[in-house]
C-alpha cells in the first residue's frame, strides 16, 4: 500500500472512530488487461482499473456500511454509513485486534510486465492450434493478465495490506449445424503468466470429438459421470451453501446438527487450504482480517466444518472462521478458498468402463431449481454424452438431470484418480454416482 493510500484509509478510520463505536475501513485496487479474440477476430483490448474504499461502521449497536470511489469523499462515506447504520442489523462482534499473519505468495510481479504484443501473438496461435482440420467451428478466445491490491484497518489496531496477480486464459467453440447449436469452451487461471495452452487445446478438441454425432439419451435412475466442472457446480455448490453459517442459523440448512456425523460415503473428503502458495485463492486472513486455517470440511464422509464470517460466528456463539468475503459496498459472506477433494484410484478408463448405459455430464444449464439448502440439484445437461460398454457414443440433448446431492454422494460408484483444477479455486477429480435421474425429452 502505498502512502498516500496508507494517509486515506488512516484519516478515514480517525474520522469514523470519533463518533462510532468500531470502524473499518478497506481498500481495493485492480488493474486488469484483457485481450479477447471473437469469431478469430480481435475484439477487444482495453486496460480497465477500478478503486474504492469501503466503509462499515458500528453505531449505536447497529451496522451500516457504504464505499466510494473517490478519495476526496472520505468523511461523506463515513457519514453515510453512519446514516444507514440506522437501519442495519444489529451487531454481534467486534472487529479483530491486531495481530501479526505469516507472509503468502499472491503475487507474481512478472505478470505487470507481459506485453500485450505478446498476450495477442499467444491468442492467436491457440486459435490456429485447435483450427486445424475444423473449419465449420468458429473459435474464441482470450488471456486477461491483472494485479490487485487489498488493505484493511480497523479501530482495534488491526492494520494489513497484500498485492495479488492473476493470468487467464480460455478457449471456446462454436458449432451450429441446421438448429442444433453446439458450445464447447475451457479456462484456466494462475497467478503467475502460463503460456502452455496444451490443456485449453486438448480440452476443446476432446468435446468437439465427442460431440460429432448426437444420440438419444437413457432414461431413468441410471449411472451419472460426473465431470470436475459437474462436480463444483452440480454436487459442490449446494454442500457449500449447506454449510454456510447464515443458512445455519435461518435453519434452512440440512447440516446444521451433522458436525462429526457421516453425510457422504466415507471416500469423500473435502479438505479447504488457504495457505497454498501461488494460489489465486490464497490468504492470509479473511476480508474481516480474521486469521484463515486450512481445514477440513468433510472427512472420510463426516462432517468436519460450518463455515462462519464474524456476523454469523457471533450470532451462532461459535465465532468466526475466517471464511468472510466482501465487496466495497456489501455486507461479508461466507466462502471457501482452495478446496480439494480426494482422489480414488480409478482412472478414466477404468471409469467409462464401470458405465454399461449411462451419461457423462460436462456442464448443466438452469441450475437451482428445486430446494437447492436442501441437496437438491439439477437442470437440463448443456454438455453431456452417452456412454454405453465404456464407450463415448455421442452427445445428448434436451435432457434433465436431477438429483439429490446427499443422495448422490451416498450412492457413490468411484472417484477418479486424474484430478482438473477448475477456475483456479478447486482441485476435484471426477466422480461416478449410481440412481441419478435423467429425463429425456419425451420423443428424444
């Protein structure tokens, strides 16, 4: 943080201290450069920065929050905190007391330095890559390199700030064919520049492969493989906001007595690690300034973790678990950091093979539907293909998926043993569950 940054956030947090009870006041700074290629043309290249302050305030018991993007506006953000404040919910803690955190690589400063000659020279050859030998898919395509600057003090001495880098890049693909449109795409992030585009190629080349011809789908209660991306998305994000501390608390959650008790089958762990080095998800302390720990959420099939920001760990009695996540202008919630889930022993092969009649989902569309707290999960599978005998017959359309994911993770086939890093925030290999219900569409 540089100084006249470090001067704002100090005379900001003296003004709101003089007539609050807490205050905290935090900073953010991003700097991002995307180059984006659409139809294989060059669309887009445009440096976007963004700054801002955000101001939370306890007043008379009561939290009110508020952000600026202008620095000559701190006592007017302060103020209107204060103002809304008023009307906020109670509050349940106190801000963290100063404490000193051990050092994290977030930051790779080569990644400031790439030329933005070169991030287009790269776009382009990944598209003449995956081209070749496929001139009725329209390819896009893109790298984003950014650097972030977090700080954050409060009126208890808490005082820290940290820089973060990211790369990214995706590769997607366009068939259309009469009025059957097909949407293929990979991505990948790091917090350091990586130029090898092998996985991105072989991702897109694998699903266009795939997806040559399109067959009818099974129906019924049958065996479901459930792809990495599936598996965050599908089977993952309902646990998560299953073991978020609001949900916890307004009883919506299934788990909220589960701790200690077996939820999946006992070759599900799902471990939660903050402190990885050069991962974009890295960190120190939460967005409260709450020290992080690395953790369990689930091992051996028993439930190890509920996930609490300081509003709820004080509401619940249980106190923060260094879990909260915030904007400038919004209120913390909960979120996880780098999570794992544990590999099986199976490997791809062996998991095709386990299928007799079954389908291999990539992505859904229209999840949420149905009591989502609850474990319900499902939608209409935007990628997914039939296996049959252990082999890739072709693509399925117009078909649902639902189930419940408790369910799903009990009625557990294997676990692969080749896992994919998605969207820089989870390791997960795939899994194949057994009974999922899919629908086809009647005619289909």
């Amino acid at each position: 943080m540089d100084a006249n940054d470090k001067n704002l956030l100090e005379m900001t947090l003296d003004y709101a201290a003089k007539t609050c009870e807490e205050a905290e006041i935090l900073l953010y700074q991003n700097i991002s450069t995307p180059v984006g290629f659409e139809a294989e043309k060059l669309k887009d290249i445009e440096t976007r920065e963004s700054w801002g302050i955000g101001v939370r305030v306890i007043k008379d018991g009561r939290i009110g929050i508020s952000s600026t993007n202008n620095p000559t506006n701190y006592q007017l953000v302060v103020d209107r905190a204060k103002d809304l404040a008023k009307f906020g919910p109670e509050a349940h803690f106190s801000f963290p007391a100063s404490q000193n955190f051990s050092a994290l690589n977030t930051l790779d400063p080569s990644v400031e330095t790439v030329p933005i000659k070169t991030m287009i020279e790269s776009g382009n050859r990944m598209i003449q890559q995956v081209k070749q030998g496929k001139k009725d898919v329209l390819f896009d395509a893109g790298l984003q390199k950014s650097t972030s600057q977090f700080g954050l003090m409060n009126s208890n001495g808490l005082s820290f700030s940290y820089n973060k880098s990211s790369f990214s890049s995706w590769l997607s693909g366009t068939l259309i064919r009469g009025t059957d449109m097909l949407f293929v795409s990979e991505r990948k992030r790091s917090v350091g520049p990586d130029w090898d585009f092998g996985q991105l190629i072989s991702g897109v080349e694998r699903q266009l492969n795939w997806s040559k011809k399109t067959v009818g789908s099974p129906s019924g209660n049958i065996p479901v493989l459930f792809m990495p991306r599936a598996v965050i998305s599908i089977l993952l994000s309902p646990f998560l906001s299953g073991i978020n501390g609001k949900s916890v608390l307004h009883g919506s959650s299934p788990l909220a007595e589960k701790i200690g008790t077996q939820i999946f089958d006992e070759r599900i762990s799902i471990y939660d690690d903050p402190w990885l080095d050069n991962k974009l998800t890295a960190r120190f302390a939460d967005d409260e300034g709450v020290a992080t720990v690395p953790r369990h959420l689930v091992k051996n099939g028993a439930l190890e973790t509920i996930l609490y920001d300081l509003q709820t760990g004080g509401q619940s009695g249980k106190g923060s678990t260094g879990n909260a996540s915030r904007g400038l202008g919004s209120m913390p919630s909960v979120s996880s950091s780098y999570l794992t889930i544990a590999e099986g022993n199976s490997s791809m092969e062996t998991l095709l093979n386990k299928i007799d009649d079954g389908i291999l989902v990539e992505q859904l569309i229209g999840m949420g539907q149905g009591n989502t707290l609850g474990g319900d999960a499902g939608g209409n599978i935007l990628l997914g293909y039939r296996v049959k005998n252990g082999a890739i017959e072709g693509r399925v359309k117009d078909t649902m998926l639902n189930c419940n994911i408790y369910d799903a993770l009990n009625n557990l086939n294997e676990i692969g043993s080749e896992s994919e890093e998605i969207g820089g925030s989870l390791l997960s290999p795939p899994i194949l569950c057994d009974n999922i219900s899919i629908s086809p569409r009647e005619g289909n």
